[in-house]
C-alpha cells in the first residue's frame, strides 16, 4: 500500500511541476490510455485462461451482460443529467 501511495504522490509532485506544458499533458493522456489498452488486454488474457470462468461462462454470462448494459444506461442517464445541471450554458 505504501508503495501505491508513494507512486500516487511522486506522480501528482511531476505533475504539479509540468502542468502548464501542452506537450506534456498530450503525452501522459496518449500514456494513459494506453495503459488501459495494456491492462484491458491482460484482464481477458487471464479470463481466457481461467478454466474455472470458461466453463461457467454461460451461467456468469447472462448476469455480466445484464449488469454492463444497466451499468451502461446508468452512466449515460447520470452524465446527462450532471452535464444539463451543471454545464449547460442557458
């Protein structure tokens, strides 16, 4: 946890020192997506190789689907209503 919260800070400290460079912000937002490529990649590897998960795909299928489609919904519904609260200019 320590190591975490050391990275977090020593992140935060480096930005707080190039916040004003456009360049800078252009490459850590490129970094950071696709970082999340990486870590999306290895999260289906290690489901596609997970047996357990494979053979009890049909049963956990349905509740996943079921759950990322509400889940879907509910963000779209909440950013629209936070965006025509709060950003809206009338």
């Amino acid at each position: 946890m320590i190591t975490v919260l050391l990275l977090m800070s020593f992140g935060i400290f480096i930005g707080w020192i190039f916040h004003a460079r456009e360049k800078f912000l252009t490459l850590t937002g490129k970094l950071t997506n696709w970082a999340i490529y990486l870590l999306l990649f290895l999260l289906g590897l290690s489901v596609g190789t997970n047996d357990k998960i494979l053979s009890n795909f049909d049963k956990i299928g349905w509740q996943a689907i079921s759950l990322t489609v509400f889940a879907v919904i509910g963000s779209i519904l909440m950013a629209w209503l936070t965006y025509n609260l709060f950003f809206k200019k009338r």
